[in-house]
C-alpha cells in the first residue's frame, strides 16, 4: 500500500497527560488505518547542520525538557528501532548526494514519542528518527520530503512533527486560553493554502503568511511540515483544529491517501515531476 504521510503540531509536551483534541483525534485517525510496517519522524528537537538518522535496535523516551509535573517523567516509549529502516533512508538520501550519518546511540525526543503515543500506543510499529537538517530552509526541506516519498510504497508512515505555530514567549496560562489574533489568522492562511495545494505560496510562508514572524520567531518547529508536504504529494486532510495556550496552533494534516502502491511506472513519473 501506499501510505499517506502526516504532518503533526506536538505543541507542550504536557500533550502526553492533557490530550486536548489532539490527543483524541490522533487516536482515531490510527485506528482507521492499519499498522505500517515502520515509522519515520522528522522533529525539530533532534536539529543539527547535516543530515543524521538514529540506527538504535530499541527506541527510548528522552524527557528533554524541564520544569514539568513529574508525571511525564515517568513516560515511556520503547518501541523496536529499525536499522534496516535507516539504512534504506541513508540509500535514499545517498542516492542524491547527500550525506547521512548514523546515531546508534540517539533516543527519541518528546516531539517524536509524544504523538506516537496517542498513534500507537501498543508500542509495536518500529521507529526510526530522521535529524532535521538545520541548513535548509523551507524549499530544501519540501525537496527533502521528495526523495523520501518511495517510502510510501513500502508501508512506511512518514511523520513530520512540529508546530503550525511556535511562539513560546506568547504561551498564556491554561491550554484553553483565548487564542491570540495573529494565531488564528496564520492557521487559517495555511489552511487555505493547503487546500489549494499551493506549495508556491506554502514555501514563500515569511513574506505572504500574516504574523509570521510572531508565530514563528525560529522557524525550526514549522520546518517538519515541508518535509511530510514534499514526500506527501496528495491533498491535505485537516485532522486538528486547535489551538493551545494562545500561542500554539495545533493543527494535524495528513497528506495523500491510503492507496494501492505506486507501479514504477507511476515512480518514475513522480520521480521527473
């Protein structure tokens, strides 16, 4: 089958224990589906100049963050790790000049194992983590997100996880806090962008997207997105519309559908596209 790619907002890592709508709607949307045979994330806490791919044979929660009830602590998420997984993402990447280096020793960082924990909370579909390449704005990541799409056809869901919005000096108290004005008018740019399938204006974000420098101060967090909308390629399904705190929109999308796996004819024409 050839599997949708998705597009996730982690917001807080207090996710893990205050599932909002977000929580719920990951949940649902998983077990419309059946399993993939792997997973590959994208999030912007793992960050570096360079490509890197965790190669670990069982995955570990890592609780980067502070200052958190010690609840999430005490969460885990050990999946199984595929190095055959990041070897064949190495090939991919390979294949077009760029380097990957392997981290056998890399866990995954809460933008990773949060959401896998609404997904797959039985923990048995394998992980592998995929660094966000810290050099490469938005076109680059979209191009990124390309050479990954074969993937697809090999029952491996590609996840980009992030923030539709991320600004964390904005952050207000209580996750059901009034949404501040630019949040909202950023979201529903991008919403209306996605329909259209514009990835021109999708990637011009900075200068056409309203208060995009106040929802994004770094772009870090929105980064992941390009990577699921390239290897993605189909329409955008908004699976999350929430926004958390004030400041955090938390919208899900899933790009392409669930379909029979591509020929290669049909590879070799996406590849020319």
């Amino acid at each position: 089958m050839r599997w949708p790619t998705l597009f996730i907002s982690h917001g807080s890592p207090m996710l893990a224990i205050d599932p909002g709508r977000t929580g719920p709607a990951l949940s649902n949307w998983a077990r419309t589906l059946p399993k993939p045979d792997a997973i590959l994330v994208v999030s912007p806490h793992w960050m570096g100049h360079g490509l890197a791919v965790s190669t670990r044979d069982r995955q570990q929660a890592w609780h980067d963050f502070g200052g958190f009830p010690q609840e999430l602590y005490r969460l885990e998420y050990a999946a199984p790790g595929s190095p055959t997984l990041a070897r064949r993402v190495a090939g991919l990447l390979g294949d077009a000049g760029l380097t990957v280096h392997d981290d056998p020793k890399r866990p995954l960082d809460h933008g990773a194992w949060v959401p896998l924990r609404y997904l797959y909370p039985d923990v048995d579909v394998p992980v592998v983590q995929l660094a966000l390449d810290a050099g490469r704005d938005a076109a680059a990541q979209y191009q990124l997100g390309r050479l990954l799409r074969p993937l697809r056809d090999e029952n491996v869901l590609i996840i980009g996880s992030g923030s539709l919005t991320h600004n964390l000096r904005h952050v207000q108290r209580g996750q059901d806090a009034a949404p501040l004005p630019y949040v909202r008018a950023f979201q529903d740019w991008f919403a209306q962008h996605i329909a259209a399938r514009d990835t021109a204006a999708l990637l011009d974000w900075e200068a056409r997207a309203p208060g995009a420098a106040q929802a994004h101060p770094s772009d870090d967090h929105l980064m992941p997105f390009y990577v699921a909308w390239g290897a993605g390629e189909g329409p955008g399904v908004r699976l999350v519309d929430e926004i958390a705190y004030g400041a955090l929109a938390m919208d899900a999308y899933q790009f392409g559908a669930l379909e029979p796996a591509a020929t290669e004819s049909d590879l070799a024409a996406a590849g020319a596209a």
